[in-house]
C-alpha cells in the first residue's frame, strides 16, 4: 500500500504566469505524506524554469516533461498515471484552491470511507486586470439552503442529481486514485466534458460527498480550454455528441441507466434534440429528458400560482 495520502496532478502549457501563486498555494496545504505531479506539455515560455526552482527547495513535487505538445487531456493522464496517492486531485493551473480545501475535504472522505469522491461548492471568479473584481470569488450553490456536509450513497445519488441542481464542479474535487485508473482516466474523445463523465460515472456507480463551502474556485479566462472548445460551435457539437453517444452506446447497461435516471446531460439532449431524434437508442434519454422539462414547468407553475393567492 502506498504511503502517499494525497496526489494532486496538473497538467501545464504555457501557463508561466499562473504557476508561482498556484504551486505556493498547493504546497502550503500539502502534508509531508503528499505529493504534487505536474506534466508539462513542451512549454515555450519560462514554466519549466519556475518548476524546476520549486523543485529545488521541495522533493514532494515531481516534474515530467513531454517531447512535444500532446494536449489537455493526454497530459492530464499522464499526470494521473505516475501519481501514486491513495487519493487524488486533478487541476488546471490557472484555478486557485482556497483556504481549506485539502484538510476540510481529506477530513469529509476519511471519515467516510466508502465514498470514493468528495467535492465543494462551484465557486469561480472573472480573470480580469481590475484589481477591483479580480479578487471576487462568486459562487452558484449546488443546493441551496444547504449549511451541512451531504453524504450520497450510489442509491441515494440519483435522486440527488435528478431533483436538485446538485453536480460535481471537476475543479473542487478529490477522489480514490484507485477508482480512476479502475476508469482509464480521462476518455480523450470527450475533450472538456473527459472529467464530467469520469466523475459523474464514479459518483452514480459509488456515490458522492459534497461540502456546502468555497475551497476551490475556477477562473473565467477566455483562452482556457473548455472556453475555446465551447466557442467553436463544430466542436462543441461533436464534444456534446460524444458525451451523449459515450453514455447511450458505450458505457455499461448499469451506467447508462443511472445517467438517464439522473438526468445529468437532459440539458445537452434538448440542445442536440434535431441531431438525436431519428436514431431509436436515444429514444428512451429522450423521452425522459422531456418529462422532467414537464415535470419542472408544472412544479414552477404551480408555485407561481400558490403565490399569487396568497
């Protein structure tokens, strides 16, 4: 058995700029007992440099570095492979963790230990030169009026996912590195959404945590990878297409029908709605994705109308 607790793992690409506030940030969180991985994706600005000086001064962060440009998610992987922590915590470099966020998550997942993932409240801030709102952190409640920590076995997910606006933000979580590579990592093929399957497959199949707090928030940058993927409007339709034929077609039979019944993706099957409907395996995602938009019209309906006989 390993006797690294915890690996958090990264995946870098000429993002020089980020690294100083993000490795000093990690580190002075991490225990003795963890370790920071970080693959660079053949930089050409002074990241390796910065690096390299971190690892100068501390032998918990290990550097490897790839001949040539191979992409997010493939270097995201190997990040995750030559990790070797009971858990794991896989970012981008240019979100920042919180006060918190190793010790108040560890503490969530060792005490309950047949849940495999744990994650915090999707927090975010906007990358921006204005020192005035540069430093907001906002935050989008995964479930509202919620103040203490949700405990979800497998069989009590579902319905978590299917009747509040609860998700899993990839960015605030820390998961069984076992359980990962049980997964293969992350499906290249998917692009942005490789974490959303991956832990929302782990989540429905094990079940999930989450802390109604900030620890991690992401930034809002133009030139981030899911931002420039979800511009292109031809690849943001092949990425969404993907993910739809990846849970409908290819994961087990278990799988699938916990991704229908969560009604995780009813968002990306309404907006592929013209690309889907002639092909009879999507059939039964559709129809369900359809009676919860009734179901969630008629439930605001009829509170409006409550209202207004008050």
């Amino acid at each position: 058995m390993t006797n690294i607790r915890l690996s958090i793992a990264i995946a870098n690409y000429n993002h020089g700029r980020f690294l100083q506030q993000r490795i000093s940030s990690i580190m002075s969180q991490m225990s003795s007992r963890d370790e920071l991985i970080i693959v660079d994706d053949a930089s050409t600005d002074n990241s390796c440099q910065i690096i390299d000086e971190f690892i100068r001064h501390d032998d918990r962060i290990k550097l490897f570095r790839n001949n040539q440009n191979l992409g997010v998610v493939k270097s995201a992987n190997r990040a995750i492979s030559e990790s070797r922590g009971e858990y794991l915590a896989s970012f981008s470099v240019d979100d920042v963790i919180l006060p918190g966020f190793i010790e108040t998550t560890m503490k969530v997942l060792v005490e309950n230990p047949n849940i495999p993932l744990c994650c915090s409240e999707f927090a975010f801030f906007h990358d921006t030169p204005q020192k005035e709102t540069a430093d907001i952190i906002y935050t989008n409640h995964l479930i509202k009026n919620t103040k203490n920590v949700q405990v979800y076995s497998h069989k009590k997910i579902v319905d978590a996912f299917r009747k509040t606006t609860f998700w899993i933000p990839g960015h605030t979580v820390i998961v069984k590195r076992s359980i990962v590579l049980d997964h293969q990592g992350l499906n290249e093929s998917l692009g942005p959404f490789s974490d959303f399957f991956l832990l929302h497959s782990i989540a429905l199949l094990y079940g999930a945590a989450y802390i109604p707090e900030n620890l991690s928030a992401l930034r809002l940058i133009g030139e981030s990878y899911s931002n420039v993927e979800s511009r292109n409007r031809k690849i943001s339709r092949k990425n969404e297409l993907n993910l739809i034929d990846m849970i409908c077609n290819k994961s087990s039979a278990d799988l699938r029908y916990l991704f229908r019944r969560s009604g995780l993706i009813n968002g990306y099957l309404r907006k592929r709605f013209m690309d889907l409907v002639l092909f009879p395996k999507y059939w039964d995602f559709l129809i369900s994705s359809f009676i919860r938009f009734i179901e969630r019209r008629t439930y605001k309906i009829g509170k409006r109308i409550s209202s207004m006989r008050r």
